[in-house]
C-alpha cells in the first residue's frame, strides 16, 4: 500500500496530546482499510486526531480524545474472553536529520505492504501516520501484531506503538 494524501490536517498537533482507549466508539475515519491477516478481519482506520484499529475483541484508539486522560501507556495487558492483548508505546526526539530519516524508513516499511495503511497530512510531506498490521509469528489463527506510527515535524517527535493480540 502506498501513503495516501489526506485531506484534512491533523488534530494531535504534539506527541503529548495522544490518548489511549479500548472504548469501542467509531470516530470519523479520514481513510479506511478493512484486510484479513491471520485468518482475522482487521480495520485499519486513520483519523484526523491519529489512528483506530478493530481486530477481534479489540476496539484500539490512540487519538486525542476530549475527557480522556492525555498520555500513552508504556505498556498495558489486557485479557478479553479467550484472548490476550498487549499495548505498548514510545516516543522518540529526534534531530531535523534523524527524524527525515526515520519518515523515510516508516514510508519505506509501508511501500507495497497490502496489510497497512498510511497517510500524510497537509503541511508537511512528514506529517503523517501509519499502521502495519501482520500475523503473529506468521502462524494463521494465532494473533495479529501491528505497528503505529505518528509522526510530528514541528517538534521532531515520532510516537510508535506496538500491539500484539493472541488467542489463548
């Protein structure tokens, strides 16, 4: 899958705006992708406030969200009914030089990957966010690993975060 323009300019406009819910609420998507990796159906969802993504019992939301306690967890587990699930972030400062260069990576991993999903916002060819989703441990029918990545050009920010979800 190729980066896709998108048409809206972004809401987080810092790192630190992010948020984290398993709230099930649909917010309004600016892109869509609905795949089937690992037997499972997966929608990738970007938003003008980030990213979403529905994969079996998992509703997974990292935007900036009114009333909803600003910050991403290093890590959080989660065992739904038959399932374990587990989230994990990161934020990384980078120089102008190194941040071009980790853009350029993220737009390189996203290239012709059928099971992703990234678009660039207006303003900046850097601006953008991207989602990457892939069986666990290649085995079908037994969890799903994705990848985020959020970037932010004005302050050299990228946040990233990784998810595994398993059948247990």
């Amino acid at each position: 899958m190729h980066a896709i323009s998108l048409a809206a300019p972004y809401l987080d406009t810092h790192a630190d705006q992010l948020c984290f819910s398993l709230d099930p609420t649909e917010r309004p998507a600016l892109a869509e992708r609905q795949v089937t990796v690992g037997g499972l159906d997966v929608r990738l969802r970007l938003l003008g406030a980030s990213h979403q993504v529905f994969a079996g019992p998992v509703r997974e939301t990292v935007a900036c969200l009114p009333g909803t306690v600003k910050g991403l967890p290093a890590r959080y587990t989660w065992q739904p009914p038959g399932w374990t699930y587990d989230f994990g972030a990161r934020t990384l400062r980078l120089t102008p030089e190194e941040f071009s260069a980790e853009v350029a990576r993220i737009l390189d991993r996203v290239d012709g990957d059928e099971d992703s999903l990234c678009g660039i916002f207006p303003g900046s060819p850097e601006a953008l966010t991207a989602v990457v989703v892939e069986a666990a441990d290649g085995s079908p029918g037994g969890g799903l690993v994705w990848r985020t990545w959020h970037t932010y050009p004005q302050s050299g920010q990228i946040v990233s975060t990784h998810t595994r979800l398993e059948a247990r």
